[in-house]
C-alpha cells in the first residue's frame, strides 16, 4: 500500500467533525451512485475478511498532527531546580496542545524529547469551533414563529484547511481521487445544503513524510478514531469516545436516521507491538456491524456498517 496525502481548502465552516469513519461513509456513497454495485461490494468485502484497500486518517488542520495519549515524563534527576520547574512546566503545556507540527510529531515517534510544540496562538489559528444560535423553524409555515421563535445552540468547527492520510492498493487510488472531486463538488457532512462543508479545491499525491520506521520502534500510534478486533494489542495508551451516529445523505431524512452509540479509541491512542518490515500493509480494527437495528436495515433494503479501522504509524514509546 502506498501513502498518499489529501489537503483540502475549505470556503466554510464545518457542521460535521473530520473523523475517518464520516469521510469513509462519504465514500460509499460516491462508489455507490458513481460506480456498478460490484465496487462497493469490492470494497465491504475487503473490509470485512479484514484486507482493506484504502486506510485513511482523521482531518487534522493544514500539516498539524494529533499529539500522541502518552504518560507525562518526569524531569530527570540531573536537572537543577529551575531547570525542574521548566521541564515541569513545558511538559503540562505539552499535555493541553492538542496538535503537534509535523517535525515534533516525527521527533516524538523516534523517542525523543518534544521541543517543536505549537505556541497558543497557532493552535487557535490551526482549529476551533465556536457555537452559535440558530432559530428553529416551524415547518409547517417555513417560519420563525412569533416571538422570535426558540433559539439553540449549534457548533460549526473552523478549520481554514484539512490534511487527510491515506494507504491505497494501486487500483484503488483512482476511485479515490475520483472520490476527492465529487467531495469539492457535493460538500462535506450534515447542513452541506445549506453552505457548510464546502470545498474550494484540493491535491492529492504520494507523501514520504510518514514513511520512515524510527530506530528501535516498538509500537504504533494510531491517526483515526478505531473499533479494536479481538486480536488486536491491549497493551497501551489510549482514550475512549462515544460516537453517536447517523445516516448520510437521503437516509437522514428517512425518519430513522440514528445509528446506535459506539465506543471508539481516540485518534492518538498508542499500543505496544512488534513493527516488522511489512508494517505498511498491517492495520488494527474492523468493520463494525450492528449499529443500526435490522427493521432499519428492512426498511433501507441494506446493511449498514461501520468503519472502524486504524491508520497506523510506527513509533518508539518510551518505556
């Protein structure tokens, strides 16, 4: 498989987090209405027996990277006092930037101490999100109502430009550029309708950035949210989120849009592991079934899945 990089100019805001499992689903629904019924099963399958042929990451802002869910290393005993009391605080500062520049995220993976943190004023320059009140309209009169009508609170996520990750078999990589154009032209996410999600313009080429295996690697850091397989390591650092799906695009005005809750590990999670030579063509997770109920799946007339998968770099962690 070979690694690709997408980078994705936005002209809007966003109402839908770039997570690998929502931009997968994008996906099947560009091969399901562009390409026969067989590449869609093509891909499910693959997925399925657990041999898929396109990973992709979470969206990360411009050429920032998720800061990896490891331990705080304490100050080595050499140290002055001053010098304690810096480290002490560099490493608490490390602990609350959630994104990394690519140089420290590489430094980070060969074991090495972090230096190259984003100052505050980039983190808020690379991504956010604000909330905003929006008035809920009556549909039977298409109107506010009276009074101003009832306000809620809607979150839009900001982020000028978006880095995607992938690893694509060779006879997959023009489905997915393929995928990226129908993306510029259709929109990403819920509320796409009505302005979010828009796409200005994007590339799509071989990146190398990832590729080098550091010395003495022992494990992975994983750039998506993923659904571990019961062989999959256990022995790591991670966090938990709660997905609350939905269908995308007619199914989500279907009357029974919602998928069940899903427990993930969050993009960032590290597990200890052997990395051999073939570590490019290795993956942890799976695709998820159940999470729509099966009257649901009577109703839409298919199964519905979930992706779940890791996208996988090799790292040393620091024992």
């Amino acid at each position: 498989m070979k690694l690709y990089r997408s980078r994705l100019t936005l002209r809007s805001a966003s109402a839908s987090h770039w997570q690998a499992d929502t931009i997968f689903g994008h996906l099947c629904w560009h091969i399901a209405r562009w390409h026969d019924e067989s590449r869609l099963n093509d891909l499910l399958e693959q997925c399925r027996r657990g041999k898929p042929p396109a990973l992709l990451s979470d969206g990360f802002p411009r050429d920032y990277m998720p800061r990896p869910i490891l331990p705080r290393a304490g100050a080595p005993q050499h140290l002055s006092k001053a010098d304690r009391v810096k480290h002490h605080f560099d490493v608490k500062f490390a602990g609350q930037s959630e994104w990394l520049t690519l140089e420290g995220f590489n430094q980070l993976r060969r074991g090495e101490t972090m230096t190259s943190l984003l100052k505050e004023k980039d983190v808020e320059l690379a991504a956010g999100s604000r909330s905003i009140s929006k008035n809920q309209v009556d549909r039977r009169t298409n109107t506010a109502g009276g009074d101003g009508g009832k306000l809620f609170d809607f979150v839009e996520t900001i982020l000028p430009e978006v880095t995607i990750y992938w690893r694509i078999e060779d006879d997959w990589e023009k489905t997915v550029g393929d995928f990226l154009e129908d993306l510029k032209a259709s929109g990403y996410g819920k509320r796409k309708s009505v302005g979010y999600g828009q796409i200005e313009s994007f590339t799509f080429e071989e990146f190398h950035g990832l590729d080098e295996t550091p010395p003495r690697a022992n494990g992975f850091i994983s750039l998506s949210r993923f659904v571990p397989a019961p062989n999959d390591p256990t022995d790591g650092y991670w966090d938990i989120a709660v997905k609350y799906g939905k269908l995308g695009e007619e199914l989500a005005v279907s009357g029974r849009p919602f998928k069940r809750p899903l427990i993930q590990l969050e993009c960032g999670s590290c597990f200890f592991d052997e990395v051999k030579p073939d570590w490019v063509n290795r993956w942890y997770g799976r695709l998820v079934d159940g999470v729509v109920t099966q009257d649901q799946e009577k109703l839409y007339g298919f199964e519905v899945k979930q992706y779940g998968f890791a996208f996988l770099v090799p790292m040393r962690i620091a024992l």
